[in-house]
C-alpha cells in the first residue's frame, strides 16, 4: 500500500487546484468557499501536497514554486508565463530578485537574513517593497508574479520560445 509520498513528485489534480488558489493571492477562506470544501480539506490538501513535495513546514511559497518548476499549473491559463516583455516597474534590484527566490524556496525571514547576510528588520523591508512592486501581500502570490514574469525560473528573463522549449 503506497503512502502516497513521492518527493518531488506532481501534485494531484485536488492538490494543484487548492495550491492555484493560493496562487492567485485567495486565502483559505476564500479558496474553501471557491472549491466547495472545508477550511480544514483546504489545509488538509496544503499538508499533504508538502508531504508529497518533500516541502517542510507547509510554505505556500514553496508549494507554488514546486507547481511551477514541475509544470503541474500547465494549462491554467491565468497561471501561465506570460509573453510579453517585463514592464519597467518589475525590473527590480538584485536585492529583491533574492528575496524573491527565498521566499520561492520558503525560507523564514532569520534564514532569508542569513542567506542574504543582512538583518530580519532588512528583510522584512525587502519583503514589504518586493509585496508593493508586485502589488500584493501574499508570498504565494508574489512567487506565482515572479515566474509568471519570468523573474524566478531556470529560464529568468529569457525570452518565451526558449521557456517554451524546455
């Protein structure tokens, strides 16, 4: 009998519709009501999508970064990449872009200081002007702007036939 953890596995059809969701800045509340599920099946799916992923600490960021990278948001159109070039109030210092990929990587604001070797007050700036360039509060929600602007990815910045061609 499988336990159903694959590390790094593909979400599940439920899993993935719970973790769009987030993507698209709803909050638990707002994705239980939108998927005709409880709050609790909503943190249920949360859990076990970590699980599979082998994410710890059930991070949203990570979650959505994961979904990303393995392709499992293919085909939900207000999730994609987009083609067009980044507009000049995304183009953000290295500072930012950093931050940016901690919070993908669902690092906590003491590990992103560390990582980035300055203080949790700096970060928490960082996070707050990376939040406002991006126009939203959500880390799920900035990690799902940055790859669909191509800001986060092993593609960053490229152009889309080459993001296309993976």
């Amino acid at each position: 009998m499988s336990l159903g953890f694959t590390p790094h596995g593909r979400l599940t059809p439920a899993q993935t519709g719970v973790i769009a969701c987030y993507a698209r800045g709803h909050g638990t509340q707002q994705v239980a009501a939108e998927l005709g599920i409880s709050p609790r099946a909503v943190c249920g799916h949360v859990s076990r999508a970590a699980r599979r992923t082998g994410i710890e600490g059930r991070s949203l960021g990570a979650l959505v970064d994961h979904a990303y990278r393995h392709h499992d948001f293919d085909g939900i159109p207000d999730l994609a990449v987009k083609t067009q070039a980044v507009p000049p109030a995304l183009r953000m210092p290295g500072s930012l872009r950093r931050t940016l990929q901690c919070t993908a990587r669902g690092l906590s604001t003491s590990a992103t200081a560390h990582e980035l070797g300055v203080g949790k007050a700096t970060v928490r700036e960082y996070r707050r002007r990376l939040y406002e360039r991006l126009g939203t509060t959500l880390p799920p929600r900035a990690v799902a702007l940055g790859w669909q602007w191509r800001l986060l990815g092993a593609a960053v910045g490229a152009p889309v036939e080459r993001i296309a061609a993976r």
